[in-house]
C-alpha cells in the first residue's frame, strides 16, 4: 500500500499511452485509474458495473446506446462527472484529446464484456500499474 500522495499530473506526463489506463490506488476492492485519450474508443457494456469517468483536461463525449439501438451523448468538460449505469452499451471519444479518471472495480476490462471488433490502437487491459 502506498503511504505517500501520488500528483495526478506527475502521473500523467509518466506516460503517452492513449487508451492504457494506469492504476494510481486503489480504494477497497475499486481501482481508481487515469488515462490519456484521443479520437474513439470502442462500443462496449460493462454488465456487472458501473463505469465513473472524471474529465482532468480536455473534453470527452460518451456515447449512449440502448438496448433498442438508439443513439445519444453526453459532452463533458474539465471537473465534470457521469456514470454510466452498468449494461448499457457506451463510447468514449475524443476528438482533440483528453486525460481522464476512471473508478471501477478491481480488474474490470476496459473493452468490457461485450464489445464491437477491437482495433489495434486499442489494447485490452485492466489496467497496468503506475510501475509498467
């Protein structure tokens, strides 16, 4: 366990990785992870979690799918917050770019459970340690 503070921007100029989150601590049996993004992530459902994003810079729009195929978005900038209920289909992207917190359970796949065909600028993971 860590006994000293981690500086989320030393953390993130460690690293240029886009879509590779790095795990800073963890809270009970939740990582709490940031991640460096740009252009579009892939469509995905987390089924047993919800998913929470942090905007640290920049701004990201998830898209939103439902089960009847129905697309919308949520735009969020700097200090904004959302969930993203667990079983819905979603999409992050970012167009010019964005640096991102992410809390979830320990060892949750960020291309979820279910998911479109991975392309290859995205790897899945659950995360690599701040070490990696």
């Amino acid at each position: 366990m860590e006994h000293e503070p981690r500086n989320l921007d030393a953390v993130l100029s460690s690293f240029d990785d886009l879509w590779m989150p790095r795990i800073v601590t963890q809270v009970n049996n939740y990582d709490v992870r940031v991640a460096k993004v740009q252009g579009d992530f892939v469509w995905h459902v987390h089924e047993d979690t919800d998913e929470f994003f942090l905007v640290l810079d920049g701004e990201l729009t998830i898209g939103l799918r439902s089960a009847d195929g129905e697309e919308s978005a949520v735009h969020m900038k700097r200090g904004d917050v959302f969930v993203v209920p667990k079983g819905t289909e979603h999409r992050p992207s970012s167009p010019a770019g964005a640096s991102i917190l992410l809390f979830e359970p320990a060892g949750t796949v960020n291309t979820g459970d279910r998911h479109e065909d991975i392309p290859d600028y995205i790897t899945t993971t659950v995360g690599r340690d701040l070490s990696s």
